[in-house]
C-alpha cells in the first residue's frame, strides 16, 4: 500500500525544481523501465508495478533487490502516473551526474537550441540514439530532459545518449575549432551538403530557429529543400531528415 | 457575448461523432486561421477572435462577411478552446466533400495504415506538403484529420493536402498496377531505393508496424538503416526521412 506522503512524494517529482533537488526523477512504462533494468538497473531507486508485470518480468527482475520493488494495484498506480493510461510499471530513478561533451574531433555533435517542446526534444533524442549519435548539448531554453512526456518519447534512448545542458555560445567558444553547420530555411541543400568528419549540427527553436549570437558562429547554413506549399518542417521531422542526409554518406 | 448554449455546441465540436454529425470542425490559432483565410475562406462558417487579433488582422479580414465575425474576450476564448494556451482566433469550418484520392500514376501517395496518434497524423501531413505530396489514404484506424491536435500539428497543410479515409485493402484491390512500398525494419535500404514514377509509400501503426494483409501487398519493404541502439524512429519522423530520401531524386 502506498502512504499518502508516498503518492505526494512521487507526484513531486514531476516538477523540476523537485528533481533537481532531489537527484531523482520517474521513468514510467513497461519499454523504458526494461532498458534501465537491463542497461543501468543500478539508478533504479525504487519499482512500483501491478502484480501482472511483475509475474511477466521474473527473468529481467533477477538480479533486482527485492526491497525496491513494491506491487501496487493499478488505482494506486493511476495516482502516481503521469499518463492518460498507466503503463504497468513507474520507476524512480537516481540522475546521473552531467558528463561533459568531450569532442574527440571525428562524431557529430548535435546541438539544440531552445527546443522547448518535450515531445520533440524526446523524439529527438531518440532518432539522434537511431543514427548513432551520442552527444547532445542543450542550451538552457530546452524541455528538460527528466520531464514526463521527453523521457515518454525517447522510448529508451535517453540511457545510451549524453546530453548536456549549457550555456552554448559559451561551449563553442572553447571549442570554437569545431564547425557548426545550422539548420535553416536558406542555405546548401543537406542533399549536397558533406560535413566535416567532427562537427556540430545545430537546430533552432521550433518557431524562432536559431538565435542570432548562435547563427553567427556557423560555419554554413543547410537546409532540407522544399517542394510543397508548408513553410517549415516540426523540428523533430527536420532533425531527422538533416541526420539522415549526413549519415548516409559516413 | 458568447451564450452557454454557443460555447457548449462549440465544445460539443472537439467529438468526432458531433463533427460528422454537423459536417463542421474547428479549427483554432493564429497560423491556420490564416491559411483558411487566404485560402479556403468560403468555408469558414464563423470567427471567434479577440479584439487585439481582428485589429491587426483588418487586410486579411478584408472581404470576409462581418456577420460571421464575432468580438470576443480572452476568457470566452479560453472557455471554447482546446488548447492550455488559446491563441487569438478561433474558426468554425465547414468540412470539405471528400475528393477520392484519383490517380495520375506520375505521384507519390502516402498511404497511413493505422496511425493513431493525432500529432503524429498532423505532423506527417505537414511532412507530406513539405515534400509536395498531395494524396494521403488513411485507414480507418488512423486519428481523425479533424482532431484539434491534427489540425495544430499540419500548422496549416491539411488545407492544401486531400486526405481519403477508405479501406486499404479494398481501395489497392481496385488499383492494383500501383506498386506498395511498404516501410519496416527490413527491406532496402531507402538510400539505394529508387521508386516508380507512380507509387504509394506505406506507413504503418506506431508500435505495430504494417498489417500483414497489406503488407502482402508490397512491391517491396524500404527501411531507414540504423546505426545506433534505438528499435525504432517515431513514425512521423521516420516518414520524413523516407520522403526526403525518395524526393531528392525526383
């Protein structure tokens, strides 16, 4: 049975000042729950699942501590989840400490400016793991990475990508050997378009694009040629567009 | 000043059966209301739009009837929005007869196979218009194309993109010389793949993928090729990408 204060406390972490404060955060579902059990079941705090997933996960729980795992009904299950329709399992996690970016001058680096929206930025993630991307830097303006629907969309991926927050006109600077290829509305098309073998793809705000003080650290613009009437692309469409283009010919 | 009756009947427009009932949707903010304006303005029924949006909107306004214009406050806006943050204007639009989907056997048509989630429809119908493609078959397990979120998420295509609801295996059965490359995790590589001056691109359902009795179908399967550790890319993504991969050589 869960307390009260145990449902307050789990609910409390949906905000990010709580999170931050208390290093922890909650991945719900049966798909992102199997990755930590199977890639990094060592930042797993706590287990809360229905008797049903419980019974289906004998072999994934094996090696578990047994005192972490609490069966819950699926009402109490409701009252914990920040999902229209709970998914069998919610976890608490424990962050791990930020590792920094550390270019090695042969990956591409993907920078996103100001994505502020969860799903996209999640859904990004997830296609950046797809491609074999491992490091994102994110400047302050973006979704939080421990948020509900983020974590929901990267469907696993945020255990294999490294993702940075920082201040980002400052990380060139210090890098500043590094070119940075934006994604716009004008320049080269991606179709023609050959990075350099370490470089940094940036995406812009979904409606803003990229800021200035950033636009002007590019090295080029790239942009995904249109052909129709719409007049942009969802950042998420367009990153995987642009990231398919590039990794093709590497 | 709205009455109650007016704001439940608009509410009541947030349900498919009362959209199909009334042959009427609506559709909500700044960017779409625009395009119905400049575009497709014999089908708004009426506005609903707070002062600031009618002053600064006096040209676009310009022959549009004033009877069909209606003042409103911010509050009203909110008590007749679907959206956590309403956006200025709010239009009851007349549904468009559904134009059979007709082929030329010179274009690419989508066809969409169950997709569900109301942003990824959206999203991929703004991808589709992006591209220049002006056909996409539905199944009828997709989300409908009047859903709020839909519409948000075309931030306009849907008016220039004819979307046909229709059994999928019935409407190939009476077109069968149109080859069927279907999407999913085998098959060619979409980056060798060139396909037929004519031919319909298949996506499937979100986690189930392609029917079989249309995946026997098929000419052939194209997929995106992984290079990371994701199972899968979200579907209006992987859409994208297939797209562009398909458009840059036509």
């Amino acid at each position: 049975m869960l307390s009260k204060s145990g449902v307050k406390y789990i609910q409390s972490l949906y905000h990010k000042k709580f999170r931050d404060e208390e290093g922890l955060f909650v991945a719900e579902g049966v798909k992102i729950v199997k990755e930590f059990l199977l890639h990094a079941a060592d930042l797993l705090q706590r287990l809360y699942a229905i008797p049903e997933w419980i019974e289906n996960n004998a072999m994934l729980l094996g090696q578990f501590p047994p005192d972490k795992l609490f069966e819950i009904s699926n009402t109490e299950l409701q009252r914990i989840s920040s999902l229209a329709t709970p998914n069998q399992v919610l976890a608490i996690v424990q962050k791990k400490a930020q590792q920094p970016v550390a270019p090695s001058g042969k990956e591409i680096i993907l920078m996103l400016d100001d994505i502020q929206d969860p799903g996209n930025l999640g859904t990004i993630i997830r296609t950046a793991d797809w491609f074999g991307i491992n490091s994102i830097l994110c400047g302050p303006g973006c979704a939080d990475m421990y948020n509900a629907k983020v974590l929901q969309s990267t469907m696993g991926s945020i255990i294999r990508v490294n993702m940075q927050y920082t201040n980002l006109t400052d990380w060139h600077a210090k890098h500043d050997h590094i070119p940075i290829y934006g994604c716009t509305l004008s320049g080269t098309s991606v179709y023609e378009f050959r990075g350099d073998a370490g470089c940094i793809i940036l995406v812009g705000n979904e409606s803003k694009g990229i800021r200035p003080e950033l636009l002007s650290r590019c090295t080029a613009q790239i942009t995904i040629p249109r052909q129709g009437g719409a007049e942009s692309l969802n950042a998420s469409v367009a990153t995987g567009i642009v990231l398919s283009a590039i990794m093709q010919h590497r």
